[in-house]
C-alpha cells in the first residue's frame, strides 16, 4: 500500500468561490446575463450536462434558457436558430451542446456563434486572441483549472508544465493559458515518445487524455502538482460503473497536490461557464 501525502484539491470549494464572484457580478448588470443553450436529441450525458449548466445559472441570478431540439434537426435550421440568437440583444451567452449529430457540421455550428456570445470559447476569433495573449471567453475547462489552482495558491509562472492530451477543448487551450501565465509548457499525445520522461519533467502536470489510470507513479515528479481532468467509466470489482480518472490512485503518494476524480476538475467546469456569461453580458452594449 502506498501512503497517501498529496494535498487534495477539491473542486466543490473553489467552484463555490468562483460562483459567489459570478453571482456578485451578475447583480451588479442592469439585467440578469442570459444564457441559452441548444441540444439536439437525448443523449442522456448531454441531456445531464444541460441540466446540470441550467440548474446552476439560475441559483447565482443568471437567466436561462435551454432550447432541446430534435435529433433530426438539420443543420440549416439549426444555423437559423444560431443566427437569430446573435441578433437577440437580450441574449448574451450561447451554447450548443457537444457531440452533434453526425449529420450536423460541428465546425460549421460552432463558427456560427457570434464570437461576442461564444461562452465556450470554441470561436476561432476567441481561440486567435488566446493564442495571441488577450484572452477574453477561454474554454471553460482549462479556465476553470487556473482558477482552481489559484485557489489553492499553487504557483504556475516559471513552473514547468507539461499537459498530457491536445484537444481543441482541453489541451491546447490549457496549454496557452498556462504560457500565458509564464509557465514553460509542453503539450504530450499519442504519438510522444517515452511520456514518462516528459511527464517527469514536470512541477505541474495535466491530464486530460480519456484513458483510465494512464499516469502511474513512475511517471511523477515528486511533489509535483497533478490536475487529473479525465473522466472514464470504468467496471469495478463490484461490476458496477465508477468515474476515475486519468491519474492511477497510486500517484497520490508521489505528488505534492492533486485532483479527485470525481469532485475535481468538474465543479470547475461548469462554474466557468457561467463566469464566460458573465464577462460575455459585462463586453456587450447595455439594454
Ligand atoms: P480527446 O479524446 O479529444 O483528446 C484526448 C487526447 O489525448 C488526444 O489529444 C490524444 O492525442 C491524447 N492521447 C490519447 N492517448 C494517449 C496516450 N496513450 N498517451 C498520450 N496521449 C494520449 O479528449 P478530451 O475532450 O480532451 O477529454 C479528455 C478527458 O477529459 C476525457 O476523459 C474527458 O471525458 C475529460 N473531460 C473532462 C472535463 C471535465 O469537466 N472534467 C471536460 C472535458 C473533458
């Protein structure tokens, strides 16, 4: 058995925190930020995901709206749906639910939204001005980390960072955010060679890859921080479904900080979101 050390960096506390300014600023506009999100069909993640974001809006003072749509929606109605939100002044977020429909263009969908209204920072204008150092609507996951590890007082400039993972919605933006914030970044994926000595490297290391327990001690730098975002359905000895996340348990006797999986990485998420919708209502021209 390996004793555990690592500081654990709970997601509930910080996600509470980030609210209590969301909700803060939200008094402070002349009108609740207004929210809308867009979903076709019933996936039952996604279907959850919406719930959850809805729910949460409204307890910090945000209005909300979920338009569920049916799976068969086309894409031109369903860009007509984007392009009458943009024109709404009274609606400052928008959101449409990932994955899409296979019949449906996520890219096409996604480069509809009116950057000004993109919440979830997926808008090639918004992913430009992060690369280039203005970030203004950050992908909610990544955002939601530097919160997190500010919360927590855990240093990023100068750290050596290495993220394991490069996807549009968490490697790559949580890798300008943390050059952005000085740190020295190096993004891993599938095709690294040796990862272990990448991830070694590192005083603060990311996952985000969707493979249950891929990081093993070994591959830990001692009392290095470990943000583990996976989350993996996985059978367990009791043949029932359990969330775990990229990071083996294991690791905890090694790092200095790390995230759980659940209750890490996720309250932070959706937390973020609604702080987007929040600086999307404060950049837009008063009603
Ligand atoms: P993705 O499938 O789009 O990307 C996975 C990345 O991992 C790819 O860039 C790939 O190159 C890399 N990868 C795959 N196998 C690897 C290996 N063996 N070694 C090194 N790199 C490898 O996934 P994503 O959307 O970035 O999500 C990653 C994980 O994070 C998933 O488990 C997902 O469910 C989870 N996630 C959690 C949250 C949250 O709020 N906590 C949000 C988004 C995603």
């Amino acid at each position: 058995m390996t004793a555990t050390t690592a500081r654990v960096l709970a997601g509930p506390p910080a996600a509470e925190a980030l609210l209590a300014s969301v909700a803060a600023r939200a008094a402070r506009l002349p009108t609740p930020p207004t929210l809308v999100m867009v979903r076709l069909g019933d996936d039952p993640a996604s279907v959850s995901y919406v719930r959850g974001k809805d729910r949460k809006a409204r307890e910090v003072g945000l209005r909300s709206t979920v338009h569920a749509l049916p799976a068969e929606t086309s894409q031109a109605e369903l860009l007509a749906l984007i392009a009458e939100l943009n024109a709404d002044e009274s609606v400052n977020g928008i959101l449409v639910q990932l994955p899409l429909p296979p019949h449906v263009n996520e890219e096409a969908v996604l480069h509809a939204i009116d950057p000004r209204k993109d919440v979830d920072g997926f808008h090639p204008v918004n992913v430009g001005e992060l690369w280039a150092g203005r970030p203004t609507l950050t992908p909610c996951t990544p955002a939601g980390i530097m919160f997190l590890l500010s919360h927590y007082g855990l240093p990023v400039a100068r750290q050596r960072a290495v993220i394991v993972g490069r996807s549009h919605i968490v490697g790559r933006p949580m890798a300008a955010l943390l050059l952005n914030a000085d740190a020295t970044v190096t993004v891993a994926h599938s095709r690294t060679v040796d990862l272990a000595a990448v991830t070694r490297e590192a005083d603060l290391l990311v996952a985000a890859v969707g493979r249950p327990h891929l990081i093993t001690p070994d591959m830990v730098k001692p009392g290095a921080t470990v943000i583990d975002v996976g989350i993996n359905r996985v059978l367990g000895p009791d043949r029932r479904a359990h969330l775990t996340g990229d990071v083996h348990p294991d690791v905890a006797g090694v790092a200095g900080a790390l995230t759980p999986v659940p209750g890490g990485v996720g309250p932070m998420t959706i937390a973020q979101l609604l702080a987007n919708t929040v600086t999307a209502a404060e950049r837009q021209p008063t009603r």
